[in-house]
C-alpha cells in the first residue's frame, strides 16, 4: 500500500507537467528548473502549536484524528529541463530526482493518552513508514493535426532506494489477572538498485565494499534496472474560450531492485501483578533481539501508476484567465502482486489564473493528488525572458484539516527562453 | 479592462481572506508551556492475592488438636442446621463408662486384624519347591587322539630320472634308475600299527612330469609300469600286486592311480612299496629327455589300524608320540541352591548315579577303566569310586552304576545349614587301555577301525545323576509360622481399665457329654454350642503322609495353652494335618474361665502362635515336586458366655478425670494472632460454647434388670486462672457428690466425621454455656469430673442378652459429654480494632502513611489534582472462609478532639470488610492529602451484631480467600496538566 503511495507521487509530479501542457507555451526555447518540496501531518495545526500556552487538548485531537491515526509525510522534487515549442510540434528534456517518505502512527496509540485503557483490552500500536527514491529523464514531445494536439512523454526512471514498508507493532496487554505484557516487533527491509554488501559495518556507514568496484559494469546493471513508461496527452479547441483533452499514463516496463538489506527487531516484556512482584518473588521477564543486517540479492519490481483523466480550461479573456478543472483517477502498480481494488484512487484539480499587467500572474488551485488535498496560492513573474513560478499552500490528508495550516506544499520555478 | 483589474483584483483579495481567516497570525509564538487536557481513565488491576491451605488448619489440623485435649476424644463436624452456614465441631468424649457387653472390648482391640495382618500376623502360605535332579552330562573322547599319533613317512616320494634317451630300441626303464643309482621303490610306513587298512576309495597316485624341452621324437614312448607289489605279513601274501601298465602315458607326463583296498581283506603291511618300472622306446639318439616322479598319498584314507604295538616306533619317543595312556575326564557340577531357603538338612532317598560309554563295533583290544571319582559337596555328601557297582553289559564298554539307596545315610547327608557352597562337584578320570602287539606269536594286538569311510571317531558315553526322593529333611518353620502378643512387643495391647474394674471372671460355656453349652438371658442352659475362644482359620499343607505340623497357642490372660491337656478342652490341640491339598477351615478353641480378679493393673493381652517344635522334620519328600502349607483367614475367635459383673458400689473407687479446655479460652485463641492480640481481645468475646452431658445405661430391659437398681453421683467443675488466681466453678455437687439421672440414649457416630442431629433439642442430664468462663482473661480451663456407682451389686450377665440389642444401642452405663465449638467471636457492639497497631505501625513516629515527615514536598503537585476527577481502589473479594458482613473498615484521618487535627487531611471513608466493594478519593481530597498529613486511623468497626464466623466451606478442599485490588485514575479535561512545570518540579 506504502509503495503504491510512493508511486503515485511520483506520477502526481508527472501529472503537473501534465496539466502544464494544457496551457500554452510562451517561448519557442524554454531552458528552467523546477523545485517542490512539500510536508504535512494531520496532529495539530502548525498555528495551534505556535502558541505561548500551548494546550494540547488529547481529548480533541483523538476524536478529530482519522482512522489512519497520525501520517507525517515528506517530499521533495528537483528537476531541470530544455524545451523546445514550436506552432506544430515541440520536444524537450527533462531530468530530475525525488524523494518521498511517509510515516504513519496508528490511532491506539493516541487513545493510551486520550482515552485511557481498561484491563482486558490490548492495545495495537502500529507504526509504518516508507521511504522512495527516483531518478527520472523523460523526452516528451508534441505536434499538431490541424486543431488537435498530441504530446507524448517517454520516461525512464531508475528507483534508487526503497523502503517499501517498515511495519512496526507494539502491542500492550494489561490482563484482568494484572499482568502485563509488551511485545514490539519491526522488520526492516531496505531495497537498493544494487547489492551493497557490507553498507553498514558496527553502526556507521562504510563505503569499503566501492574499493576495486567495477564501476562501467556497475552503471550498465544499474541502467538496466530502470523502468520505462509513456505518457500520452492529447487536448482540442472546442472554441477559442474553451480547450477539452484527456491524459493518460501507461506504465509499459517496470523498475527493479536488485539489493535488499534486511534487519528485525524484537523485544518482549512480561510483568507479573504489582501485588506478585510487591509480595512474591516474581519479576520482570524481559528479552530483546535485534539480527545482524543482511545482505540479500533481489528482485523487486516497481511500476509507476496507470493514470488516465479528462481535463478541460476556460479562456474568457484570451489568456488574461484561465479557469481549469481535471478529473481522473490512478492505479497504483497495476501489474505489481499487491495489485487489488485498494490501489484504485481518484484525483481532482480546479484552478484558476489570472494574468495581470503583462508580467503579473496569480493562480490559485484547490485538489486532491497524492492522497493529500492541497490548497495552493501561485504568483507567476514573467518578464519575457525570465519567468518565475512561486506556489505556496495548504496541505493535509483531511480535507477539513486542509484549510488549517498542518501541512504546507510550496514550489519553485525558474525558467528562460524566448 | 476594467473588467479584468475588477476580477484580478477581487481574486487578490479572496486569497488573502482565506489566510487570514484560517489563523491569528498576529498571535503566533514558540511555546514556553505545554499542557496536556485529558479525560482518559486509567484501569490497572494490581493482581491477585489468594490465601489457601486455610483448610487445613481449620479442618484436620484443629480436629487433631481437638482430640488432644484429653484421651478418647472424637470430634464430629456438628451440622444441626442446614441453614446456620457456621463452621462448628462437636468434641464428644465417654467421662465414665461401665462395660457390660465384654465383646466390644475386645472389638477395640480388633485382635482379627492383628493375627491376620501381613507383617505381624500368622497368615501365610509358603510353597516348597523341591528341585528336580535328573542330569546327564556326556562323555565324548575322539579316537582320532590315538589314530592322530600313528603317523606316516615316506622314503624319496619324488624320484627325479635325469636321462631317459631315444635309442630307437626298447629297453628296460629300470635300468636307468639303477645307472643313475635311484631306487625305483617309494616305501610308505605308518607307525605302532602292524596291519593298516585304507578306505575303499582310497588310491596312491604316481604324478608323472616331463621336466625337459628337448626334441622329442614322435616315436618315442615310454610304458610306465607302476605297482604295489605283493606284499606279506608274517609270510602270508596279505596284499595282491597291482600292476598298471601305461602306453606311452608317461610320455609326456601323466598320473597313475593304484587301489590301495584290493584284494583280500584289504590289509598292507604297515610299511609297503610303490614299485616304478616299464620301458622305453623309439626315437632317436642323441635326443634325451628327463623326468620327476611323485607319489602322492593325499587321497588316501585310513580305514583301521590293526596289530597295534605301543612300542613300535621306540625311536620316537617325544610326548606327542606316545600312545601307551589315554583318559576321559569326568567333570560335573548340580546346583541345590533353592532347596536351602526352607530346608536345613536332609539325607539323600532313592537315587542313581550312572557311567557309561558305548562300545564302538570296530574296537577291539580296547579296554576303558574308572580310574578316579568322587561326588561330594554339602559337607555330608561323600560318594568315591568304590561305591559302584559294575553292571556287565556287551553294548557298553564302561558301565559303573550306584544306587543312593544302598548308601549309608552318612555317605548321603546334605547339610545346607552350615554349608556355604550349595553344590554337588562331580569329578573323575577314565582310563583307555590298548592291548599291546609283543611279536610275531602273539595274536592279540588291538584294533582300531574308524568304520568304512574312516570317519567313525569317537567313544561316547554320559554320567547321569538322578535324585529322586529326600529320605527325610529338617525345616525352620517358626520364621514362617510365628505370632506374639504382649508387653514389651510392637503390638501390645492393655485392656481397658474398667475391664478389669468392674468384670471377675469371663466363661465360655459349660461341659456336658463332651461339648459345651451356652446359657440363656436367664441363665438355663440351651442347646447352643459356644465356640469357645481361640482362633478360626484354614489350613493347607499338601506334604506326604507322616508330616503333620503341630502348632502351639497359649496365653496366660485367657488361661490357654494347647500343649497343656488341662488348659485345652478340646481334643488334639492344634494340628495343620498332612495330605490336606486344600484350604480347609479349622478351630483350635479352648473353653477356660478367664478371672481378672487377681489383676491390679490392666494386664496386656498376651498371646502366642507358632510350631511346637522350631524344627520340623519331613519325610519321604519327592524331588521335582511342590508343597504347600500355609493358613489363612485367621480369625479370632471369642464366643463368651457369661461374665461376671462387679458392680457392688462399695468394692469400685470413683472414676476421676479431666478434659483440657485450655486452647478454647479466649485469651488463647487472641493470643495465636501474635503481639497485637490484646487489640483484639478488648473488642470481641465467645458468643456461646455449650457442654452437654448424657447419663445412660442399657437400653435393654432385661439387661437393666439383670444389673439392678442402679445409679451415678459425680462432681463436675471448671477449673481456671483468672488473672493468674486458680478458680474453680462447681457446676454438679461440691463438697459431696451429687445424683446424675439418667437421659435418653445417646448414638454417636462410629463411621462418620459428622453429627447432624441437634443436641440443644435433646433431653440431656445437664448442660451448661462455657461462654463465661472462656471470655475474659480466663486461662488455662479445664472440665474435671468425679463419678462412682452407687446402689449396685455383683452379677452375672450371660451374652444372650444381647443377642436382642440392636446395632447401637447402649450395652453399657455411661456418662458422655458433647461440647459444641462454633468457630465463631463477637465483636462488641461499637468496637473498633486498630489495624494499623495490628500491623505494627507505630503512630508516633513524625511520619506519615505516605512517608512524609513534612507535606512541603508534595504540596507543589496539589495544582495538578484538579487534573484528576478521581482515584479509586476498587476490590472484588472472592471470600468462602468467613462472614463479617456487620463489619466494615473505616479509614478516618479527621482526628476529632486533637490540637492540631487542621494539619491533618480530614479525610473519612467507611469500606465493606468482606465484599466487593471500593475506596474513591475525589481530585479535591487528594489534593487534601498532598497538602496535609495523611496519618488516617485504619479500624475494623462493627455494628449491632458484628459477627464474625468461620463458614462451613472454609474446610472445603481447596477453600481460599482472595481479593483482586484495582487502581482506576479518572483524569479531568476540564484542567490541563502543565508539563514543562511538571518536569520543572
């Protein structure tokens, strides 16, 4: 399920350029960066938590907080790109790298401290967290069949490290009898593009195992570990206020894993009654365990998801304003082994932007991606030659707590042409 | 234009509302105090706490104690009432007792079980196997032994002719043995034998082998003629020639074979000849050739050796090679090991020891002799070869025979006693002779023939052993057949003092035409045998006629004795009679008149039963066989008849006793709960401890009529310290004794540990409440009783009065006391017992419950008690011992009337003592006890009728008391709980 977020991620990002070719280019040679980066948890609101008298009203924060419990999520995207836009057809290339994490404490948690608990009654206090790297080059390009407009977007992406699931369980048994028992377990596996034999050495890192590496080979077998897919696009004037098109993403080849890195935790507590350890003998029985990393080859296969959607932009005012709405929904690894109806998900974008004295323009987007909805506020400067995009805004897994400020999502855009 | 500045514009605007509506910015801040608002509510059982074993100590423990506090004592679980829950005992003991039916006195002492029983008792059976002795060892001896030495030699078996050359003529192959100076005659001889005889198959084989590669021309040949010429003993041809002529066979090698049983009976000289001879011929010269010449004697076999001449062969004269003695010994050992674990002695009957060793049908001149032997082993047994006799037979060339019979007894005597080694040692030698072959006159000579395929080798024979009868035997019986009764033994027994107080003299009957009758209820003789006294039992003894065991009883007490024709009426005493191969009942029964009159002091019961000789002697017993003996279902037997009754007041002392109370007091049971009893004791007292005491006498109006106009005085008192004064307390007479009447029979019960029916709704003689002379500092308490007859006379009761009493009822007169224990204190109305002093907690000491010397260091988490609504202590008690349900425990930290009770919390909570139940502090009172002393008073308090009892089920198996405690924290939302100050503090 982790995995299938990360995935999804990754193509949200795509899906930005997605929308972004929806709207038309302004320069024949556009050479730029993009920056992302984005964090929210669904606790408290950042503003809450930045008072004087800080209360934190555990009561409240239970019964507001999902199912899920509390999901702390990360992530960050670079990416740099040369375009070339022309009336019938363009190209360009585009490289970047991304991260993405997440990590999730599951309710029970959260209700030892508002709730209580009562003997009889064990509590599962679940702790995931997944951690995602890629790199990604991608050459889409587009022409032009008198009104209709075709972009496709051939990517290669290469996952560098994954850690699809780290499923730690805690679980507190206080028995009616009045003994308690504490059993924690966590397995760790940590995927890499390649078998790093030797990575961790008595606690620190070591890079010993890179000494007479064969480095040529090594970056063919890494190479070949990528993963392809094609992204299809494809938009038509219906009037010259109103653009209709529709996206697709089709993943045709996936990623792969060669090296896993595997380790498991396990620690048990049992406690006899207060009045058995206060009057008899008994006393705290207690074991703890943790295996030696292991180094494994692997084969784990990531696909990027199948997306497919219908988008539509309102020009009123040539392009003064553009009012945007996109709708579509994903399929996480659709020909992974976990594929089931779980890894269905829906999307949704509205905007609008407004470009005021020539250079000035604001956006403002409310949607649903990643399984995060997001409330951003866009300035755009262009100045010909230069253009910067700077988006700030609101985000949460909740879509109430989503216009409190407990997670934000801010980008940064460069570019140059003419 | 203005269109779109209108609508950007307004765009700007609904941005910068929605930040400003989300949050005060203006307010925001880093936390400097972080407080935490809950209501969540904290439930931890702290366990649980079960006390058992109490069971024990009220159950059997107590009852044990109970019986102790005086002799005969039995102590009944007292249920009178479904309904009253409360653990009670019933102590009843018998102060005074005159017995009238003598058969239940000796009940008690259940003499049935003590002569039956498997370690003291006479019950046995013993089974006596006789092993069967009817062994053959063989003889063996390998004629192989004597044939072995009589060796063969062979003068040249290989003959080597170097030239043997083609002349083209023939010639005489003999001359070129003579020309190279060879003999052509191989001699083989064999030693000692004059005469042999081969097998018929047996053949000598002449291996010719060219040993040359010359040339050979193709008409050379060679006609070996090889022979056994003929050959004579004592001038007699005993041998026919044997004569093969080959053409040209030897050419180039080859074999003859020669028959060495041919003609006439077959004998050769013991040294005969191979004779080579033939001729040779064509060829031609200079061709030469040569060859080897072996005789080959390996598949030849010795049929028999004839005229055998020790002395032949003189030349060889090492050990192996002598042939003039040979032996078979004789070696044999028979284990009587399980003969001695009953029998110590015995002599040899019928028997037979037997040699013998078949004569082979080609042996002659062959002698064998009984050189050495003895059988001795036991001490006793000692049989040497003279004792044979020998027994001719043609079959056998060695046959000594010697029946046991014929021996002395001296010869024959086994002595397992004083033997340790329990075996028979056979042991000898027989000597094998051979007729010697002197000279040529002598026509003897002795013959050995190993049969016709000369496999026929050896003598065979056995020695056979065969006991068949014990003339006679001496066994140890009186380890077997051994019981004891009296003073100074493990079982001794007394009787009972009021035996020998109030009974003369006991009597089993009186004699008429040889039998002994039994009187009725009024003294007339009835056709009714009695008994008599002496033991019932079967006996079993399957030896052979003549082995009777006679067994003797005696004892001094009951005036028998079954070796005494005076003190043992019944003929023939005691006998376990021979040939009875069944369990068979018998009675060894006398008729005395037992008199106790001249007895002071109880006697002990004496009795003896065992063989009248220790040792018994068996006769004509059968080897091979079983013999059983034993008796079993040994019952006693004492079918009284009349006794005789000393009831004349004036003649009987007055029975004197006490029961020990001590443990009962109330000062001892607070005492038993350690240092703090006197906490307790002020508060609780015995609620009732009621004796009862039933005067009777027999039930049966015949017997009552027979004892007379009877009664009982006595005097009965409490004994006590009180405050360390000895008092006592009258509660029947005083100076003098006082009239006892007589209540309804009372049964108590014999099998079971329980009495249910209710004394308090029985007529009694007298009762009283012990309550006042337990409660308060009463101590060691003590029921002392005085009781004698009054009115009686002397008498004669017969048995047969009895005979229509029913199971139960009383037979004797009687005085019994029941006391009713209620495991039961009552606490004082408005009582309350300090359970911290019990504790041991000392409230003088400047801290408190908490440890607090002072509340400085508490006081500063009071704030955070608004955080907690409430803390309680919840119990669930899980309780089948006792019933307090008038108590409670009352916690009070008020200290009403104390100077400075305002340092204290004032807190005051009132709990059940004996159910589930719970203790709840509210935030505002644990606030309270942060900010003050909280030194409560911790007390048991009872109502109007506090109670406290032991229930019935207490002594249940597995009965327990246990209570599981719960610490449940109900937070308050409404306060936060400040954090940073917490970890401040």
């Amino acid at each position: 399920m982790t995995m299938k977020r990360i995935i999804f991620i990754v193509l949200t990002v795509l899906a930005f350029s997605a929308f972004a070719e929806f709207r038309p280019a302004k320069r024949y040679v556009e050479l730029g960066v993009n920056v992302n980066a984005n964090a929210s948890e669904n606790l408290i609101p950042v503003l809450d938590v930045l008072q004087k008298d800080l209360v934190l009203d555990f009561s409240k924060i239970y019964s507001d907080m999902g199912k899920n419990g509390f999901v702390l999520s990360a992530g960050a995207s670079a990416e740099a790109y040369l375009d070339f836009n022309f009336k019938k057809f363009g190209i360009g290339f585009h490289g970047g790298a991304e991260v993405s994490s997440r990590f999730n404490i599951s309710k029970d948690l959260f209700g030892l401290v508002a709730e209580g608990f009562e003997a009889g009654t064990p509590k599962n206090i679940e702790i995931n967290s997944w951690v995602q790297t890629f790199a990604t080059f991608s050459m889409p390009f587009y022409f032009r069949i008198k009104n209709l407009k075709l972009r496709f977007t051939p990517t290669y992406f290469l996952p560098l490290v994954y850690v699809p699931s780290v499923p730690a369980k805690i679980v507190v048994d206080h028995k009616e009898d009045g003994t308690t028992s504490i059993n924690a377990n966590a397995s760790v596996d940590v995927y890499t593009i390649n078998k790093f034999d030797g990575l961790v050495k008595d606690g620190k890192f070591s890079f010993d195992f890179l000494n007479g590496m064969d480095y040529l080979g090594l970056t063919k077998n890494l190479l070949a570990c990528g993963g392809f897919d094609l992204g299809i696009g494809i938009e038509y004037p219906l009037s010259k206020k109103l653009d209709v098109g529709g996206y697709a993403n089709i993943p045709i080849l996936p990623g792969r894993m060669k090296g896993k890195v595997n380790m498991n935790l396990e620690a048990n507590v049992e406690m006899p009654s207060l009045l058995d350890m206060a009057f008899g003998s008994d006393k705290i029985d207690k074991s703890w365990s943790m295996s030696d990393l292991e180094y494994t080859d692997a084969s784990y296969k990531v696909s990027r998801p199948l997306r497919c959607g219908l988008e539509l932009a309102y020009h009123p005012w040539k392009n003064w304003m553009t009012l945007s709405a996109a709708v579509g929904f994903g399929l996480r690894n659709p020909y992974g082994k976990d594929f089931s109806k779980a890894n269905f998900y829906p999307e949704y974008d509205l905007g609008a932007e407004f470009i005021i004295f020539y250079f000035l323009g604001l956006g403002i987007h409310t949607e649903y991606t990643q399984q995060v909805f997001a409330h951003t506020f866009q300035l755009i400067l262009n100045a010909k030659i230069i253009q910067v995009d700077v988006a700030v805004g609101l985000a949460s897994s909740d879509f109430i707590k989503s216009f409190k400020i407990e997670g934000a999502r801010a980008r940064f855009g460069f570019k140059m042409g003419w | 234009m203005r269109q779109k500045i209108f609508y950007t514009g307004a765009f700007a605007l609904l941005v910068t509302l929605l930040f400003c509506a989300c949050n005060n910015f203006s307010n925001l801040s880093i936390p400097e105090k972080v407080s935490i608002k809950t209501d969540a509510k904290y439930g931890v059982v702290l366990g649980e706490k079960y006390y058992s074993g109490i069971s024990d100590k009220l159950g059997s423990e107590l009852t044990d104690k109970l019986k102790n506090a005086s002799e005969g004592i039995d102590v009944y679980n007292y249920i009178p009432d479904g309904t009253n829950d409360t653990l009670q005992y019933l102590m009843h003991k018998k102060v005074y007792e005159v017995p009238l039916d003598f058969g239940e006195y000796l009940k008690d002492v259940d003499l049935d079980n003590m002569l039956s029983n498997s370690t003291d008792g006479i019950s046995f059976s013993k089974d006596v196997t006789l092993p069967e002795i009817n062994e053959t060892k063989e003889l063996s001896f390998a004629l192989s032994d004597i044939t072995g030495k009589m060796k063969m030699t062979q003068d040249n078996p290989s003959i080597s002719i170097p030239v043997v050359p083609e002349l083209g003529t023939e010639k005489d192959l003999t001359q070129l043995f003579i020309d190279n100076s060879l003999s052509n005659k191989v001699k083989t001889e064999f030693k000692y034998a004059k005469l042999i005889q081969f097998t018929a198959d047996s053949k000598v084989k002449i291996i010719v082998t060219r040993t040359d590669t010359n040339e050979m021309s193709d008409d050379f040949s060679i006609n070996l003629v090889a022979s056994i010429g003929n050959q004579t003993y004592r001038g007699e041809t005993v041998f026919q020639e044997v004569k093969v002529e080959s053409s040209n066979i030897a050419k180039n090698g080859g074999v003859i074979e020669l028959a060495l049983n041919d003609g006439h009976d077959g004998k050769l000289p013991s040294g005969f000849e191979v004779v080579i001879g033939g001729t040779y011929s064509g060829g031609a010269m200079p061709k030469v050739h040569s060859y080897k010449i072996e005789i080959d004697m390996s598949s030849a076999k010795i049929k028999a050796f004839y005229k055998i001449d020790k002395t032949n062969g003189t030349a060889d004269t090492s050990d192996d090679m002598d042939i003039s003695s040979f032996n078979i010994p004789i070696n044999q050992e028979i284990s009587l090991d399980s003969m001695s674990n009953i029998i110590k002695s015995a002599i040899i009957g019928n028997g037979l020891l037997d040699i013998k060793i078949k004569k082979p049908a080609g042996l002659q001149g062959v002698e064998l002799e009984l050189e050495s032997f003895s059988m001795v082993g036991l001490t006793g047994l000692n049989i040497v070869k003279t004792d044979f006799s020998n027994t001719p037979d043609a079959s056998y060339i060695l046959d000594k025979v010697l029946k046991f019979e014929d021996l002395a007894d001296g010869k024959k005597t086994l002595d397992f006693e004083n033997s340790a080694d329990k075996t028979i040692t056979i042991s000898g030698n027989v000597n094998i002779n051979l007729d010697d072959y002197n000279d040529i006159t002598d026509t003897g000579g002795a013959t050995i023939d190993l049969g016709e395929d000369g496999n026929n080798t050896n003598l065979v024979g056995n020695v056979k052993v065969n006991l068949a009868t014990i003339k006679s035997a001496t066994a140890n019986l009186s380890d077997l057949l051994k019981f004891e009764m009296g003073e100074g033994k493990e079982n001794e027994k007394q009787l009972p003092e009021t035996v020998i107080k109030y009974v003369s003299k006991i009597g089993f009957g009186e004699k008429k035409d040889g039998k002994y009758y039994k009187h009725d209820e009024n003294g007339d003789l009835t056709t009714s045998i009695s008994e008599g006294l002496g033991i019932k039992c079967k006996v079993l003894n399957t030896l052979p006629a003549g082995n009777d065991i006679n067994i003797k009883i005696k004892s001094e007490l009951f005036n028998m004795d079954s070796t005494d024709p005076a003190k043992w009426k019944d003929d023939g005493g005691a006998v376990i009679p021979s040939g009875t191969d069944s369990a068979e009942p018998v009675n060894w029964v006398s008729y005395p008149t037992i008199d106790f009159s001249d007895y002071a002091d109880p006697p002990y019961i004496d009795l003896s039963i065992k063989p009248l000789n220790a040792e018994q002697t068996l006769k004509n017993l059968e080897l091979g066989k079983t013999y059983k003996f034993g008796i079993s279902n040994v019952e006693f037997v004492f079918d009284w008849d009349s006794v005789v009754m000393k009831l004349n007041s004036g003649a009987i002392d007055p029975v004197q006793g006490n029961i020990d109370l001590s443990d009962l007091s109330l000062k001892k049971i607070t005492e038993s709960l350690g240092e703090s009893a006197k906490e307790i004791f002020d508060c609780v007292e015995i609620p009732s401890l009621p004796v009862y005491f039933y005067v009777q006498k027999p039930d049966s109006s015949s017997l009552d009529e027979m004892i007379g106009n009877i009664s009982l005085q006595g005097k009965m008192s409490f004994e006590y310290k009180d405050e360390g004064t000895s008092k006592t307390e009258y509660i029947l007479g005083n100076d003098g004794y006082e009239n006892l009447e007589f209540s309804n029979p009372m049964q108590w019960p014999k099998e079971s540990t329980e009495y249910t029916n209710d004394l308090s709704e029985q007529d009694c003689t007298m009762s009283y409440d012990m309550e006042n002379v337990l409660n308060g500092n009463k101590e060691d308490l003590m029921l002392a009783y005085d009781i004698k007859l009054d009115d009686g006379k002397d008498c004669t009761i017969y048995k047969a009065v009895f005979d229509d009493i029913k199971e139960g009822e009383t037979t004797s007169i009687a005085i019994d006391a029941a006391i009713v224990l209620p495991l039961e204190l009552k606490f004082k109305e408005g009582s309350t017992i300090d359970i911290l002093k019990i504790a041991g907690v000392d409230s003088s000491e400047k801290k408190d419950l908490l440890s607090r010397s002072s509340f400085d260091s508490t006081e500063n988490y009071a704030e955070y008690c608004k955080s907690i609504e409430y803390i309680r202590l919840e119990y669930n008690i899980d309780n089948q011992i006792f019933d307090g349900s008038d108590l409670s425990i009352q916690l009070d930290d008020t200290h009403e009337g104390e100077a400075n009770k305002e340092q204290y919390s004032g807190i005051k909570k009132t709990v059940s003592f004996v159910e589930d139940g719970m203790i709840e502090f509210e935030g505002e009172e644990i606030e309270s006890i942060l900010t003050h002393f909280f030194m409560p008073k911790i007390s048991i308090v009872s109502g109007k009728e506090g109670n406290v009892k032991i229930l019935r089920s207490a002594i249940a198996e597995g009965s327990s008391i246990g209570f599981t405690p719960k610490i449940v924290i109900q937070l308050d939302d409404k306060s936060p709980i400040c954090i940073t100050d917490i970890l401040k503090k």
